[in-house]
C-alpha cells in the first residue's frame, strides 16, 4: 500500500512535468518525483530489514539539494533571456 | 474501544497521513499560482515525514523536514518571490493533458499490477531497533562509505558547475554592457 | 640453343624498348641533333641515320640475324641426326596433380623451314626499316615491337606444345595491334589495330575449346603426342571426334590467316607502315594459320569433313580476295588482298591433304609478297607519301631497281615459270583437282580462275604504277629518287629468292614428316597438261592487263562504265564491313547502351545505391520530427518509455 502510494506520488509528480507550463512548478513536481522515490526506497528498507534503502535516502536528499542548487540559478538565467516562465515557448533546440 | 484503536493507531494515522500526501500531491498539478503549489508540495513533503517517523526511521524523517522543507522548498519559495514578481497570469497546462493523463494512469496500472504480482503483502512493522541512528551511522560509514565519497565527488562537481555559471553569466553581462 | 634462338629477339626488345624510346634518346643521341621529329619522306636530307639510330639498328637487326644463323646451325644439327626431332625444354611452367605444363621447343623439319622464313625474312625486312623508318620519330619503339613480334612468332613455331604455340599466336597478336597502330596519332590506324586484335580473338575463341576439347580426351597438349594420338583408329582412337577439335582449331586459323568470314582486319591493316604489312601481314604472321593446321596434320588425316570445310573456305577466300582486288586504287589494299587470295590458296592445299605443299607456298609466298610489299613501300618513299595507283605512273625509269625487282616478284605470283611462285602454285592446283582426299574439278576450277584473275591484277598493279605514262602531281614528280640501299639491297635479295626460291622441292624435304596426299590413277595422265595450262592462264592474265591498262585510259574506263554494278560491288569489299557493323556492331552497341548501361547500371546499380542512401534520409527526415524542442513532449516520451520498461519486465523477468 505504501508502494502504491509512493507510485503514485511519482505518478503525479511525472504528470505536473509533462501537463504544467511554468518553470517553478515543474521543477516542483520534479522534487515531489524524488520523494515519491525516497518513499518506496524507506519501505524496501523496512520491509527487508537491511538498512541499504536508508543509506540511499540520506544520499538522495543530499543529491537533490545540490541539484536544486544549481536548477534555480539556471531558470534564473533562461528567465532572463526570454522574460517568461512559460516552457513551452522554448523550443530552439528543434529538428 | 479506545485499546482497539490505539492498536490500530499507527495504521490508521498511517493512513490518514497516505490520504493527506496524496491531496497535497494532486493539488500540486492543480492549482494555478506557484506560491500554493509550493505550499501544497510543502505540506506533502511534511506528512512524508511523518510517514517515515511511522515507519522507524526517525532520522531520516528529522532530515526530510530539515532538509526538504527546510533547504530546499524555504530556496524555491524564495525564487517564486522572486521571479513572480514580474509574472502575470498564463496559460495553466501545456497541451499534452490528455495524454499525460493516459501515460500517467497506464504507468500507474502497470507498477501497481508489478507490485501485486511479485512483492510479498508486507504490513507496517515497527521494526524500530534496527533502524537507530547508531547502526545507521555504522552501517553507513563502514558498508556504505563508497556511496558516501561518490557523492561527494557529485557535490564537488556541482559546485564546479555553480562557478562556471556565475562566470558564464558575468561575461554576457558585461557583454551585454559593453558590446 | 632451341630457347637462345627465343630469346634473342626478346633480348632486342628489352633493349631497344627500354633504351631507346623517348625516355632513353636522351642518352644515346650525339652532340650532333636529334632525330627529325615528323616522317617525312624524301625532303632535303641530312644524315639518314643518326649516331643513336645506329645502335638501334645494329641491335635490333642484329640479335634477328644471329637467331637466323643459329637456326641454320640447328638445322645442320639436325640434318647430322638424321632428322630426328630436337626436343628442348627450356622451363617447368606448371604442376598441377598428374599433368605437368612445361615451355619446352620442338625442331623438325617443319620447324627448320618455318623458323628459316621468320628469322631470315624477318631480318631482312629489319634492315630495309632502317631506311624506311630513318625520319620517323619513333624509330626506336619501332624497331622494339620488331623484335618483340619475331620473339613471339619463334615462340609460335618451335614450341612444342599448343599452349606455347597459343602464347606465341596471342602475343603476335599483340605485336600486330601495336604496329597496325604504330602512328596512333590518328585515330583510324588506331581503330585498325583494334580491328585486328579483336577479330583475332573471336578466332581464338574457337581455338581454346579446340584445346580444351583435346586435353580433356587426351591429357596433354604437346603437338607430337597428339598426332601420335590420332594415328591409331578403331577403338583405340581419341574419344574426341577428329573433324570436331579439326574445325574447332581451324576456327583460330581463320581469325589468325584472315579467311572469310574473319577476313575483315587485313586490309586495313595496311594502316601500319609498310615493313610491318611485309612482315606481319604477308611473310610470317597470317602463316601461323597455315602452320597450324600443318603441324597437326595427324588430326587433319583423320578428319575429312573438317578437311573439306577448309578446302572450301580456302577457296572461297581466294576467289573472294581476288574478285575485290581486280578494282582496288591503293597499292597496299591490291596487296592486301592479294595475300588473302594466297592464303586462301594455302588453305586449299591443306584442305587436300598436300601439306607440304602448303608450306611451300608459304615460303615462296613470304619471297614475292615480302618483296612486293617492300617494293611498294619504296614507291611511296619515292613519291613522298602517295600510295593510290591512279596518281602513279611513269616510274620504271625513274626508280629502275623498284621497278624491276617488283616486276620479278609480280611474274612470280602470277605463276610465270621458273620463278618460285609457277612452283608451288601448280602443285596447289594439281592436287586441288586429282588429290583423293577431296580434290575435285570444282575446287580446281575456282583456284585456277583465281589465278587467272591474280595474274590479271597483279600486272594491273605493275602497269598502273610504272610503265603507264605519268599522272603524278608536279611537285611530287619532282622529288622521285630511288631509295637507299638499306632499302634496294633487301629488295634484290628477295626478288632473287623469288626467282631461284622454286628450286628448293620444299614438299620433297618435307615430305618424311608431312607426306603428299595419293593422287587419283585415272588422272595422272593430266599432270603435265595441267601445267601448261597453268602457264597458259598466267600468260591470259597478263596479256588482258596490258589489252586493258597498256592502251590510252580511254579503254579501262569503258570497261568500268559496261560492268558499272559489278565495279560497285567490288570495290564496295562486298560490304562485308558495313555488314557486320549492321548485323553485329549495332546491335551489340544498342544492347551495351540501353540494357546494361541505362538499365542496368543507372537504374539497378545506382538506383539501388541511391535509393537506400535517400531511403536514409527520408527515413532520418521522418524520425528527426520527433525533436520539436519542446521539454514537454520529451517528458512524456520518458513516461511512455517508463512503461514499456515495466511492461517488459513482466515478460523477461
């Protein structure tokens, strides 16, 4: 049930992505993914007993902050070119 | 009575806390304006803590607030202060609705029909002894200590990546100043 | 000995190949100038020969010379074992299971005389090049692809194998290309060359099936071993049908010896210059035809029906050749045709069975042709260049000792006695009507009416180039002289071996290894009329000559106005050429350009090649709509490719 519901949370994270224009909501729904992850890896954990989904977890968290880190200052710079947070009027990178 | 329930207690605020995740992740790809979705996100990322403190793991439930909430989301509301500012109102959705909509149901059919296929029916467990932040700290550092240092060479990278963009950004400022 | 003989002829090519053309002149010529760079005939001259010249001419007469006293050596070798046949195996060329494939020479009697011919007519037509050839610029190459001809021609004659004899008869070919095409400049002599070594080839098709055919019966290719093969009858005779390997190897003697149908490339191979239509195209190499049949006479004896068809195709060949030579205008086409007219007469003889009389005619042929070719050559030396009859005239006395020796050797085709030509013509003709292995009256008949009408041409040619009264161009008049001596000596000592040459009873010397054919008892009483009738007919040709052309031109031209359509015809060739252009050549071109080029190679090949090249593209083209740069759609392809993932997992996990 815990799977389902961590399914589910990637689910709906992986839908925000591909349904919501703006660029924070997106980046968003993306961290609300990695928490849908973190979910069934703690489940595996408990279930199994050995602490390997833990481990992950914690190494997750810190991957998502840097990633984090680095996603802002990046939409802070296309923002800045373009003047909108609307990503689907960012298509150069065609044919 | 009141025994019944609190035997059941657990599962039932596990359940409760499922439900509310779940609201807090739909009301994420609903609502219009950033600022609520980042709260929405906020409050399920909080009940998630409160899953894994359900759970045993209590550590990593302290660090999903302390990081999560407290890092990452206090940074994306920032940037939504920030940048909203100059922001009017846009179009919500992409045009690829319905078809998320149909991959994202038959992506959920599928993993749910894996998980009931293979996995054995496993309940919650308060299996809280193995999971104390003595064993984890050993097991980490002495099993998992690979781990460890490969993410730091990732930490190092990304901070690499950080200076090359405040440089990469100083230069077409100027350019764009002087050019 | 046998293979020093060979190669002396090649050591001349190497020589004068690598030394002497452009590439080495440099080296060999004096202080003094260089060689004039045009041919040109008879205009103000310095030295003929020049230091560099001197040394090509001595190297390149002088290694045929020495093969041509060797070859008397051997033969007086031979004579001291009492013929028996010298075998000489120079080099193992190849072992492959049971049978062994080796360059060995063999030297009879047979081969005595013919390689005496090669190296000793050959020789001298080198020395009378040297004259011919002094201005021309090429003089060198020249006498390179001399050398290398009578390299291979000897490799023809004494090898003992078909399959050396096979090197020689293609590597004559390829001599023959190279000289028809000596002045490739323009394209026309070219075309003649290549004329010639592709009508060669269809020849040659049939002779490699006739070797294949005899070395699957018999398992060896030496030329003595299958005689031997074919002597023996009955159930011990070779499973292959003598008449079949018979018509088979005469099929290459016909591309070779240039019967009919395969007749077309010797006239114009008279684009070469003259020494190379004296040695290639009248002495040696249209011989090879006539040897090879000789020397396989052991298959021939066996074979009467292939006997017959060569007796037949001889004697259509001659009529033929003769019948077209009687209007030709350029001295070298007469002669060209002439030689096809005589070697259809040697086919005749061998069809018969009177193989040494072939041979005979041959050696007395190379005499009078050789000197009739060369004389023509001193003709148009002396007139700068002209070679058609109606420009000529008026020459006996002007250039005497060309109009004598090619006087002697016109008697001596024409058959008047007792030259050499009266010799071995009325053998042919007599054994054309009384041998018993196929002579008749009819093949008689038509052989003597071609010698009627090669008298008649024949004393055409001599009347029309010398002793009408002149209609040459003034300035062309002005600057006739009589050729150097290089050139003039040659010409006495053929014309002497045309007088004396009969003497030599060849079918008597050769008659242990080739033996004349029985002739039929109830006509041996015609024998000696025959000859005199022989005579008769060469007188006969030569009084309507000069009835026709000794009188004003008033005569000639009426002549040629009565039989107007037959004149057409004739000197049309027959149009043989335009023939075969229309039946073969277009066909084979409209086939070539629509089907295989058009079809196949620009439509199959190349379609198919460049249909998958833009079946790629488009097919890229298609794919690369995929990227529309839009993060949204990408995210979506990821979901769906999540899902596939899973699916797959069910089934391969």
């Amino acid at each position: 049930m815990l799977l389902a519901l961590a399914v589910a949370l990637f689910a709906i994270g992986l839908l925000g992505v591909i349904v919501r224009r703006n660029v924070l909501v997106m980046l968003m729904c993306m961290e609300l993914m990695l928490n849908g992850v973190n979910l069934s890896l703690v489940t595996f954990a408990q279930q199994t007993g050995t602490t390997v989904g833990a481990v992950l977890v914690f190494l997750t968290f810190v991957v998502a902050t840097a990633e984090i880190a680095l996603a802002i200052p990046i939409v802070l710079l296309l923002v800045r070119r373009k003047h909108t947070l609307d990503l689907s009027t960012y298509n150069e990178l065609n044919g | 009575m009141l025994d019944g329930l609190l035997l059941h207690l657990d599962t039932l605020l596990l359940f409760v806390f499922g439900v509310c995740a779940l609201v807090g992740a739909s009301l994420m790809i609903v609502l219009r304006q950033p600022m609520r979705v980042a709260m929405a996100l906020i409050s399920t990322m909080v009940f998630l803590g409160g899953i894994y403190g359900l759970l045993g793991v209590h550590f990593i439930a302290a660090f999903q607030v302390l990081i999560y909430v407290g890092a990452v989301m206090v940074f994306m509301v920032y940037v939504i202060m920030l940048l909203e500012v100059r922001e009017g109102r846009g179009p919500r959705y992409s045009q690829w609705v319905w078809p998320g909509l149909i991959g994202a149901a038959a992506l959920v059919g599928a993993l749910v029909i894996s998980i009931w296929a293979g996995l054995p029916q496993v309940g919650t467990a308060a299996k809280g002894a193995g999971f104390g932040i003595q064993s984890f700290a050993v097991s980490f550092l002495r099993d998992y200590w690979l781990h460890f240092e490969l993410t730091s060479v990732l930490l190092v990278a990304a901070v690499v990546a950080a200076m090359a963009i405040i440089r990469v950004n100083r230069r077409a400022d100027e350019k764009r100043r002087h050019g | 000995m046998l293979t020093l003989i060979v190669l002396l002829p090649l050591l001349g090519f190497a020589l004068n190949g690598v030394l002497a053309t452009r590439l080495g002149n440099t080296l060999w010529a004096p202080a003094g100038g260089t060689p004039a760079d045009e041919h040109d005939h008879g205009h103000g001259h310095g030295p003929a020969v020049h230091l560099g010249h001197k040394l090509v001419a001595l190297i390149g007469c002088g290694l045929p010379l020495l093969s041509f006293v060797l070859v008397l050596q051997m033969l007086g070798q031979l004579q001291t074992m009492g013929y028996a046949p010298i075998v000489e195996t120079a080099y193992e060329w190849a072992s492959v299971g049971d049978s062994r494939f080796e360059i060995a020479f063999y030297f009879d009697r047979l081969s005595a005389v013919m390689a005496l011919i090669v190296t000793g007519v050959g020789s001298v037509i080198h020395v009378y090049s040297v004259g011919y050839m002094a201005h021309d610029r090429s003089f060198g190459r020249f006498f390179a692809y001399l050398n290398l001809f009578l390299f291979f021609m000897l490799l023809l004659v004494l090898g003992r194998s078909l399959l050396v004899l096979f090197v020689g008869w293609e590597g004559v070919g390829l001599a023959s290309y190279l000289l028809i095409g000596f002045w490739f400049d323009d394209l026309a002599n070219a075309r003649a060359g290549k004329k010639a070594f592709v009508t060669n080839r269809i020849g040659d098709a049939g002779f490699l099936l006739g070797m294949f055919l005899l070395y699957q019966t018999l398992g060896t290719l030496d030329m003595d071993r299958i005689n031997a093969a074919f002597a023996f009858t009955g159930s011990a005779a070779p499973a292959v049908g003598a008449s079949l390997v018979g018509v088979l190897l005469f099929i290459g003697a016909m591309g070779k010896s240039a019967q009919i149908p395969l007749h077309v490339w010797l006239p114009d191979a008279m684009a070469g210059p003259t020494p190379v239509s004296a040695l290639i195209h009248a002495a040696t190499m249209v011989t090879a035809g006539v040897y090879l049949v000789a020397r396989m006479s052991g298959i021939y004896m066996q074979a009467p029906e292939a006997s017959m068809l060569i007796a037949w195709v001889g004697a259509g060949t001659a009529f033929f050749a003769a019948s077209v030579a009687l209007v030709q205008t350029d001295i070298k086409k007469v002669l060209a045709y002439s030689t096809l007219s005589q070697l259809g007469f040697m086919f005749i003889a061998l069809g018969v069975g009177a193989y040494g009389v072939a041979i005979f005619h041959v050696v007395t042929h190379a005499f009078f042709k050789a000197c009739l070719f060369l004389g023509a050559g001193s003709v148009i030396h002396a007139l700068g260049g002209e070679q058609d009859v109606r420009k000529m005239g008026g020459l006996a006395r002007r250039i005497p000792i060309t109009f004598v020796t090619f006087a002697i050797a016109t008697a001596a085709i024409a058959g008047l006695p007792p030259l050499a030509g009266f010799f071995s013509k009325d053998e042919i003709l007599w054994f054309a009507l009384a041998s018993t292995r196929g002579g008749s009256v009819w093949l008689w008949g038509v052989a003597t009416l071609t010698a009627l009408m090669t008298a008649f041409y024949m004393f055409r040619l001599l009347w029309l180039t010398f002793i009408v009264p002149s209609h040459m161009e003034p300035k062309v008049e002005h600057h006739v002289h009589e050729s150097p001596l290089s050139m003039t000596g040659v010409l006495m000592l053929l014309a002497l071996l045309s007088s004396v040459g009969g003497f030599l009873h060849l079918p008597h010397f050769l008659q242990p290894l080739l033996p004349l054919p029985a002739v039929d008892p109830h006509l041996h009483h015609l024998e000696k009329p025959l000859i005199v009738l022989a005579v008769l007919v060469a007188l006969a040709g030569l009084a309507a000559a000069v009835y026709v052309y000794g009188a004003p031109a008033s005569r000639a031209q009426a002549l040629q106005a009565r039989f107007a359509g037959i004149h057409r015809w004739l000197s049309g060739k027959y149009f043989v050429d335009e023939l075969y252009e229309a039946a073969i050549g277009r066909p084979l071109v409209w086939v070539s350009d629509r089907v295989f080029l058009r079809l196949g190679d620009r439509r199959l090949i190349d379609g198919a090649l460049n249909g998958m090249a833009a079946l790629g593209q488009r097919c890229a083209a298609l794919l690369s709509r995929v990227q529309t740069g839009q993060l949204h759609l990408y995210a979506w392809l990821v979901l769906i490719g999540m899902i596939a993932t899973v699916l797959w997992s069910w089934r391969h996990v």
